[in-house]
C-alpha cells in the first residue's frame, strides 16, 4: 500500500530537511511512500481539491495562528486525511489547538532537526 505524502511548507530548509528524515526513515523502514511539496495555502488547497493525498505535514510557517483554523478547514472538506503539524518549539501554547482541530500529531521542529543531526 502506497502512503501519499503531502508536505505544506513555504521555506526550502523545511522542505529540505522533512525530505532527509524521509529519506533516512525509508532506509530504516521499507515503506511505499511518494512525497509531494506545496509551498503556499492556495497550493495545498489546489492539491488537497485533487483528494489524492493521505498525510499532510503541515509547517506553522505556513499560516501561522491560523494553523488551528487550515487543520480544521482540510478535515472538515476531506475528514480520511492525517494531518501532522509542525510547530517552533518556542509556541508550544498552540500544540492542544492542532489537536482540537483533528490534527492527529504536532511536532516541534527543533525535535526534528535534532533528530536529523544524530543520524
């Protein structure tokens, strides 16, 4: 079964650096999983219209505070969806409201690039 990944961020280092953990996470565990970028809301909506995906991760660079407000906008036009959220580890304040909105994980994106460093 093949995973749809779709990966919402508008910097390169992000996309760069969710790519790399995908790429080392793949070596360690042989999953089907094919990744596409959106670098701008009105592509993630254009894309998520297609209804062709099954995880979203979402960077907070994106929309900012109205993360919470896309999670449940995306989940109330297609509820199949998994959304993670990926949050700077300075507003862990809004870590409850992607999950109020349906978003099924929130990552701090310092966890991340620690994670990625000690590979």
């Amino acid at each position: 079964m093949r995973i749809r990944l779709l990966i919402a961020s508008p910097t390169e280092s992000c996309c760069n650096l969710l790519d790399a953990m995908l790429e080392a996470a793949l070596c360690l565990i042989p999953l089907d999983v094919s990744a596409q970028i959106v670098h701008s809301q009105q592509e993630l909506l254009e894309r998520l219209a297609e209804d062709i995906d099954d995880v979203v991760m979402l960077d907070w660079d994106l929309t900012k505070a109205e993360t919470p407000q896309l999670v449940q906008d995306i989940l109330a036009a297609n509820n199949r969806l998994r959304i993670v959220a990926l949050l700077p580890l300075h507003l862990r304040q809004y870590r409850q409201s992607v999950w109020e909105a349906g978003a099924c994980s929130s990552v701090p994106r310092g966890a991340i690039e620690m994670t990625v460093s000690a590979l």
